[in-house]
C-alpha cells in the first residue's frame, strides 16, 4: 500500500504540474479530480478514502488504452465513462505500471481535454526539460 501511496503522490504531482492544471473536490473531500479548461483530464481520488488509491484518465489512443488496460486490475471506469475511452487503474497492485508510465497516460488525457495554448506550452518544455 505504502508504493501506492508513493506512486499516487508522484503522479498527482505530475498532473498538477502541467499547464494551467487545477485541482478540484466537486463532490467531496474523498473526490479529487484534476481539471484545464474546466475539463476534467485525470481522477487520481485520494489515498485517505475507504479505496486504495488509484486513477482514472482518458486515454483515446488504442494502443495507450490497451496497455493502460492490461495493468494489474484495470478496468473501464464506471458510471458510463469506459465507454468514452476512461480506464480506471489501482495503484497498489503487484505489477502496476511505473511512475514514468502512468504519466504518460495523464499527460494524453490532458491533451485530450486541453486548448491548444495548453498543448504548445506542454510541447515547448520539452527542450529544456529533456
């Protein structure tokens, strides 16, 4: 569990570090989501919350979508958002996905949902970051 939690710290971080990314709690305390452009992109919930910890993110691109599917309890995010290409991924599994990994699938399901002012920002660290 105490990886989970690690792992959750790092990727929420990551999220909050993109352009103009905001956290919010719409329906609780227990409830967190990570928006741009008021669009929700990731539901990385919490790790206080009767579930352990894990994420929700959109991932349009089939091959994304099929690995994200094959980690480690996977499954198609409920109240009808699997349909529309959302995978939900528990962080506390043996076999879950790296870090690194995990973020690239939040990043993809930011660009999914972010203006395009956002992508070109996200775009322009590059350089300077790699």
């Amino acid at each position: 569990m105490r990886s989970g939690v690690r792992t959750w710290e790092a990727v929420r971080e990551f999220a909050l570090g993109l352009p103009e990314a905001v956290e919010e709690f719409p329906w609780g305390p227990e409830d967190c989501v990570v928006k741009v452009n008021r669009k929700i992109f990731v539901f990385p919930g919490n790790t206080d919350g009767p579930q352990p910890p894990g994420l929700s993110v959109k991932l349009k691109d089939d091959v994304l979508h099929g690995h994200a599917m094959a980690a480690p309890g996977a499954e198609p995010t409920g109240y009808g958002l699997g349909r529309s290409g959302w995978v939900s991924v528990p962080l506390a599994e043996k076999g879950t996905p790296p870090v690194h990994v995990l973020c690239e699938w939040v990043e993809e399901s930011y660009r999914t949902v972010a203006l395009k002012r956002h992508v070109k920002e996200l775009d322009a660290r590059r350089p300077a970051e790699g």
